[in-house]
C-alpha cells in the first residue's frame, strides 16, 4: 500500500516540474522582451507564469507591459495586486 502511495506522489512531481520550469523559462523570456521594449510581446510570457507562481515582480513588470500597451485598466489591476 505504501508503495501506490509513493508510485503517485513521484508520478504528481514528475508531472509538476516540467510545468514548473516551462514558466520558469517563459519569465526569463518575458524579462528579456521587457528590457528590449517589446511590452506587447511580452504580456503573453507573463501571463503563463503568473498562472503558476505569484509574484509581485512579475505583476509590476507586466503590469509596465500593459501600460505601455494602453491597456490602463488592466495595468492598474497588477500595480494594485502586486502591493
């Protein structure tokens, strides 16, 4: 019985890390398009990964990314979710 237990929590982590990282890796990507002033493209990077971590960094900088993209509402939005 044990061992069904075990074999399912290495199967949930086995199917978490690589989503995990796939974020991770989509923040690298947003961050670089960020400083290249590319707000626009940048959004969709951002949005994947604030869908699995929170993070008020990421939420100002995109929230930057919206304002920039004059999508006010929404810039507001992640300023007042990232105090």
């Amino acid at each position: 019985m044990k061992n069904i237990g075990l074999f399912f929590l290495l199967l949930i982590l086995a199917l978490a890390i690589p989503e995990a990282t796939f974020a991770q890796k989509e923040l690298k990507r947003a961050n670089k398009l960020l400083k290249n002033d590319a707000y626009c493209e940048a959004i969709g990077p951002y949005n994947i990964y604030l869908e699995k971590f929170i993070d008020k960094k990421a939420l100002v900088n995109r929230g930057r990314c919206f304002y920039h993209c004059n999508d006010l509402e929404k810039s507001l939005t992640d300023f007042e979710n990232a105090r």
